[in-house]
C-alpha cells in the first residue's frame, strides 16, 4: 500500500510518500513560497539517488499539487507511474476540537466540520482545507484521511483541560485546553514502548518535543493526560519565538503603558518572543554559540528555556506517577546534548539520572542516555509525523476493506 502525506501551510505543500508493506519513505518533498515571483522547491527520491532544488513559478496551491505531481511521475526514474499507483492521502489537519479522537474520512461533513473549527486555528485550518480541496480536485479517486494534531490529547480529563474561567466561555466559545504536536507525541511514546520492551497502553511516559516550536505530554497508561500547549500553541514551554507561560494581565498592563493594540500584543507573544525575544535569535545553535562567546542574553535565555522544561517534568512526574523514562524528540531535542544536560542536570534525586558520556556521544535512531542503574530511562528517540500520519491513514483505509 502507497500512501501520500501531505502537509499544507498557507504558502507551503509538504509530502512524502510512503510503502507501507516496506515501511519505507520512497520520496520527500516541499515546495515554498507559494504566490511568490519564485517557489522554492526541494524534492529528493533515494532509492533513485534523486536529489534537486530549484524555483519555479507556482501560483497558487492547485499549481503546487500538479507539480508534486510531476515530481512523483516524471523524470529518468519516476517514483510512481501515475496517481492511481498511490492508495490514499493522508493530510495534516492542525486542529480537531472536541469533535475529532481519531483519524476521519474525509468527506463533505467531515470537512464542514474541519471548516467550523478554523476560529480555533485561523492561521493552520484554512491552509489545510485549500490543501485537502486541491488534492481532491488533483486526486479525485484516491481516499483522503484527516489527522489531527490534537487528537491524541483528547483524553485529557475535563480537570486537566478546563480554564477556571466562567463556564459559560467554554459552553459557547469552547474556551480549554487542547495541546498540539500530538502525531508526535504520539509516535514516539508508540516508539519508545517498543524499545523498553513494554506495552504501549500501560506506559509512563514524559514526552518533550523541542523544535521551533515546543510542548511536553504527560502520558499515563499509554494516553495524554496533560499537556503544556493550550487553547493555542502559545501556552507553556519557552520557544523559537513564542513566549510560552505568562501572566495574563501582561496583556493589560502593556497595552496601557505601551499603548499596544491586541493585534500588537499577539505578533509579539507569538512571533518576537521567546528565545528570538530574549537573544535575538530564534536558532538554538546560534544561541549556543553565542553563550559559549560570554554572551550573557544569550546564557539567559538559554538558562530560563531548561528551567521551564525542569519545572514541568517535576509537575509531570507528579502527575504520571511511577515513570518510565522521559524522551526527548524534535530538532532541538534529538540534536542538542548541552540542552539536554541543562534540562537533566541534578534530577538524580528523582530518579532521572543522565549519563553525560552517553548524551554527548554521536548517534542515530532512539537511544538510551541514561545511567545504567537510572530508575527512569531517558530516550532520545526521534520523531516521524509523517509516517505517523501514514499508519493512521493506511489504519481508517483498512476499515473500509
């Protein structure tokens, strides 16, 4: 079985397709700017030892899947010999509210209620929609699964996920919690259970996902139970550029002393702060380099980053309970030792003991950077949204027969 994943941004198409009887990624690719003078284009097969960039003209995103297209099926050695050699798509939907648990097909009620939710996502829903719209025109015959990143967190208990607002916010509004990244979360706790050698639905786990941007899961018995994103993704930990946590009447005091305007305040939570907003600078290796030169912004924010995550696994541990490991996942997770140092750094005491040696050591694939008689294990375990994504839909494809 073939399956498309695609992942579609207001201005972007990202897709790979995958064998599933293989498991196999045959081919990846993007394609940016789109609307621009020049899209920027990457594409690259390796089985075929297929690699290219370039820029083209593209339009808009109709122009953008029949390219991809032409990507698949062109060339001296074509990936596929035409759509009908793939069985399904399955897109990235950012957003499903409380209506989505588990992958959807899609059709005409399903993607209506897709549309209801983009109040809730308003810079990620509608780009997903022109990108379910225009691979339907493109693939008309070819089955489409909607994957949600917040379904995974829809096991969190109403205790967990309500705002001690006035309940009637939640009632008309659904004013809650509802936590992203989960395609993420979810695939590397599937990962890391297999590693330890323990079922997935009776596992404990702290998921730490860091990239540009960046949340934590508490996963009890193999289920999200807390999560640090909210409502929206600007909640919790600190990132690339969004604040995370802050006191709300922040919005208030500056909008007074700064007159600032809410449209002000939200490109600055969201777009200027975090690591950009203390060292000016939203790439990790950057601000390493910078702290390593005497940098004093830099070793701040770099300090006040490891402390927020330090400060949720103590939250999370109280709320997981007997833990099993803590995994750290995404750019900055995966590839980063000194962050993971930081974050690790004198938790022996509960049970968390990092091996320095193990942690710094070059490495490929999930591993174990604990100490060997560490109660709880510490796993860099890499993560894979788009294969995630394509089990989840190779899964709703198989219910159909």
């Amino acid at each position: 079985m073939k399956i498309l994943v695609i992942n579609t941004g207001s201005s972007s198409i990202k897709f790979s397709l995958f064998d599933m009887n293989k498991n196999l990624s045959l081919a990846e690719g993007t394609i940016e700017r789109i609307g621009e003078a020049a899209a920027k284009i990457r594409f690259k097969a390796p089985q075929y030892n297929i690699q290219l960039e370039k820029e083209g003209n593209i339009p808009t995103h109709k122009e953008g899947m029949v390219h991809m297209v032409e990507l698949l099926t062109s060339g001296e050695h074509p990936v596929i010999s035409g759509t009908q050699d793939i069985d399904g798509i399955g897109h990235r939907v950012v957003h499903g509210g409380e209506k989505f648990h588990e992958p959807a097909l899609l059709d005409a009620d399903i993607l209506e209620a897709v549309r209801d939710h983009v109040p809730l996502a308003p810079l990620h829903n509608p780009a997903n929609l022109t990108g379910i719209e225009e691979a339907g025109r493109v693939f008309a015959d070819i089955p489409m699964v909607g994957v949600f990143d917040t379904s995974f967190h829809q096991s969190i208990p109403d205790y967990a996920y309500h705002y001690a607002l006035p309940h009637s916010f939640y009632e008309k509004y659904k004013v809650r919690r509802y936590g992203f990244h989960g395609t993420s979360h979810a695939y590397i706790c599937r990962k890391a259970a297999e590693f330890l050698g323990i079922p997935a639905e009776s596992a404990n786990f702290i998921s730490i996902h860091l990239g540009n941007g960046c949340s934590m899961a508490a996963v009890r018995n193999g289920k999200s139970v807390d999560t640090t994103m909210g409502m929206t993704p600007l909640e919790g930990l600190i990132m690339g550029t969004r604040s995370g946590d802050l006191d709300p009447a922040l919005h208030f005091y500056l909008a007074k002393e700064a007159n600032l305007s809410m449209n002000d305040l939200d490109r600055i939570f969201n777009k200027e702060s975090g690591l950009k907003g203390i060292a000016g600078s939203n790439d990790m290796r950057d601000i390493m380099a910078k702290s390593d030169q005497g940098d004093p912004k830099a070793r701040l924010a770099l300090q006040m980053y490891a402390y927020r995550i330090k400060k949720y696994i103590g939250a999370y541990l109280a709320v997981v309970g007997k833990l099993n490991a803590v995994l750290f996942t995404a750019g900055i997770g995966e590839n980063s030792d000194k962050m993971r140092l930081m974050v690790m750094e004198n938790l022996d005491h509960i049970g968390m003991e990092l091996d320095s040696a193990k942690n710094s050591a070059p490495g490929s694939g999930i591993r174990d950077i604990s100490t060997s008689p560490s109660p709880v294990r510490i796993l860099v375990v890499p993560t894979n949204e788009e294969l995630q994504i394509a089990m989840e839909t190779q899964k709703v494809l198989k219910t159909m027969g």
